[in-house]
C-alpha cells in the first residue's frame, strides 16, 4: 500500500517548497505511528510495566517508512535527542567508534550545581522576587482550573511559514527596529535573533482578539539550554568526581531551566513585533550570566526541597502564562540519517548506491492528549526549504489570530 492510499498516513503534512504558509489541524492522531496502543504514556505506568523507556515503531508503505519514536522528557532534552539521532545514523552507518558516549545516568550536574556548599554567590537572583506565593499563588492556580473545567480545551495545530514570509517578517522587523533605534539616538540597533522575532509574532498574533483593557500581564518563559552558559569546571568540577561514576561523555538528560520576561498588561496589543522581541532579549541577556544560572539553579533546588516541585510560577495572580521552546537551532530534522538502512529488491540491483534523503515529513507530539495547558509554544525547526515549523497548543479564541495573520504573511 502506498502513504497516500493510507487513510492516517495520507494526512502527515508534507515538507515542500511552496510560497504559501498554512495552518494545518491537530495531528495527535497521527501517534498511531509513534507507539503502539498498549505503550506506557506515563511516568507511573513505565514504571509498573517495565517497558523500555525508548521505543522504535516502523511502519512500512510500497513508497516510504515512517520510524516513530517514543519515550518519556526525563530520559533526554532537545539537545540529548539530537545526539542520539546523530548517533543511531552514525551505528547505521557502521560507524560505532565514532558514537559519543553518554555520561552516568547516576550524575546529576544540575542538582550539584545549586549546592550552596560549591558556590558562594554574591548577587540574587534577578528574577526570584517575582515568584508567585500564597494567596497570589492560590489564585492563579483556581483560574487556570475554572478554565480548565469550563472553557473549551486547548487546541494543538501545526503551522507552516514558508521560506519567503520568514524572510520577509525578519527584515520588515528588523528594519523597525532600526528606525526606532534611530529615533532613540542609537547608532546601532540592538541585537535580537530571528527566534526572539517569530516569538513575539506568535505571541502578538496570539494576543490580537484582546484589547489592551480585556488582556492581562504576560509572563513569557522560554526553554534554554544551560551548557553554553556555564564552564565545563562548574558543570564538571574535578573536585566532586567520584570514581563510580563516569563523568566523560555527553549528558543527554535535562540540562534545559527558563528565562523569563514579564510584559505589562496590553504590551501584546500595543507594541510592534520588535519591541516584543526585545524584550526577551534583555530577560536572555540578563538570566543568562554564570552567577544568574547558578542563583537559579539554587532557587529551584530550595523550592524543591521545601514544597517537593520544582518549578515555580513568576509574575503576578493575574498573569496568562506561555511557554516557548526553539528547537530550531538544533536542526533536528537534518541530524539523522537513515540511508544506510534502506534496502532494495534484488532483482533492482545493489542499495550502496543508494544517497542520504530528506525527510518527507516530520511531526512530534505528546503521548497523553490533552496533557498540555494552553501557551506551550514550540519552534520546532527549519526544513530542507527554509519553511519555519512551530507547534503552538492555543485556546480557540486565540487561534483565531494567528490564522489571520499566517494569511497575511
């Protein structure tokens, strides 16, 4: 059977060069080719089966594969999973010595990290006055279930913006910014990254049925990657390796926390996309220094050891919440390669021919429906075309926005 005569595989979004962005529909039923149906899709119940925390589901057509992989965030984050791509193609290719080995799942660099005993630091941190506590926090915990119990769900989609409006959403941004800078007397405008723009376009959009007297505070979290940040003797410090466990390697496991930004309320409608952007940048600029990311790591680990979680909430009782993750950097799409395990009919002559192909299409997920609450924002990459995929889950009303404006691209 061919993909297209599949009636679920048929609706995987295709990678394609075209000029046209879209909005394509929630693809959580397409987890049929991810895992198969007796899967754990919890913590708990990895643990009571057994299972292996990582599965390979392969589902063959007469005209493409579809490898479907699944496995719980505490085994690997972005960067991990893009290792273990880049080192399945490497075995695929029978290129073992080249693998790189990952470090004791028994070291915990993170925990160690925030250990008062290893560093005296002299500053707070910055962001740790804004942690919601108390009644404020009751409050915003009895918001977000009466909205949960009685609004609509949120909606999970796929956008697409193709390679052109990319381009053209960059430079018009960027040239607003410089004209602004400008304005202020600036020779120079300020430094922010396409990821920092196409946040604040999705937030904008987001944000566009709202006034600035119905919106509310914003606090905006957004995923980075702790490694570049820190020196390799406070990630790794020789005085703290024990012989039992290996530290050389990479460490796969959750090395990610989050930089913060509050907005005011009505700063979504009022602002253009580059006063938005700028702002992240100056939450990253600012949380992303050593003593920063070490005051952070601290304020987790005390949060944890009094409450037993680890992640608070910042801002204010009133606040709407998002949280966006770029994968984009990590060019996940192109960091495995699969060739090497194609194999053809006899009768059709030898596969060594065959070359390295792009994939056709490319689409990750949550194993549990409906587990996400809504604002998680996903950058989930660039395709061989230039195309921009995100995977935001949104409250309808919110949808609404970014429809309108993926049109006007």
């Amino acid at each position: 059977m061919a993909v297209s005569e599949h009636t679920v595989a048929a609706k995987f979004p295709p990678i394609k060069q075209t000029q046209e962005s879209m909005v394509y529909p929630n693809d959580d039923f397409l987890a049929t080719f991810a895992r198969t149906e007796q899967a754990p899709k919890s913590i708990h119940e990895f643990a009571k089966s057994g299972s292996p925390v990582l599965s390979v589901l392969v589902s063959s057509f007469t005209d493409a594969t579809i490898v479907g992989l699944c496995w719980p965030h505490i085994l690997m984050d972005g960067l991990g999973y893009s290792e273990f791509l880049h080192n399945w193609s490497l075995v695929l290719a029978g290129e073992e010595d080249k693998v790189t080995r990952p470090i004791d799942i028994n070291c915990d660099p993170m925990w160690e990290m925030a250990d008062p005993a290893r560093f005296d630091i002299a500053e707070e941190w910055a962001f740790g006055r804004h942690e919601i506590q108390g009644v404020d926090l009751l409050w915003f915990q009895l918001r977000y279930l009466w909205n949960a119990m009685f609004t609509s769900p949120p909606e999970r989609r796929l956008i697409m913006i193709s390679n052109d409006a990319f381009h053209r959403l960059v430079d018009n941004t960027r040239l607003e910014l410089k004209e602004w800078a400008e304005e202020q007397g600036e020779s120079q405008p300020p430094f922010i990254s396409d990821g920092d723009i196409l946040t604040g376009w999705i937030m904008k959009a987001a944000n566009k049925h709202k006034t600035s007297r119905t919106s509310r505070p914003t606090i905006l979290g957004q995923a980075f990657n702790l490694r570049p940040y820190l020196r390799e003797d406070v990630i790794n410090p020789p005085e703290i390796a024990h012989a039992d466990v290996d530290r050389k390697g990479v460490y796969i496991s959750n090395m990610v926390s989050a930089v913060y930004t509050l907005l005011p309320r009505g700063f979504l409608q009022v602002q253009p996309v580059f006063r938005i952007a700028l702002e992240q940048r100056k939450a990253v600029q600012q949380q992303t220094e050593e003593n920063q990311v070490l005051g952070l790591l601290r304020h987790h680990r005390e949060t944890f050891q009094r409450t037993g979680k680890y992640q608070p909430i910042f801002g204010t009782h009133d606040s709407d919440l998002y949280f966006v993750t770029n994968a984009i950097k990590l060019q996940l799409q192109h960091m495995i390669d699969l060739s090497p395990a194609i194999v053809t009919d006899p009768a059709e002559g030898d596969s060594k021919g065959i070359t390295r192909t792009n994939l056709s299409s490319y689409v990750s997920g949550f194993q549990k429906l409906n587990a996400v609450f809504p604002g998680i924002i996903i950058l989930k990459g660039k395709d061989q075309f230039g195309n921009i995929w995100l995977n935001p889950t949104l409250r309808r009303d919110c949808w609404r926005g970014v429809e309108q404006e993926v049109q006007q691209l």
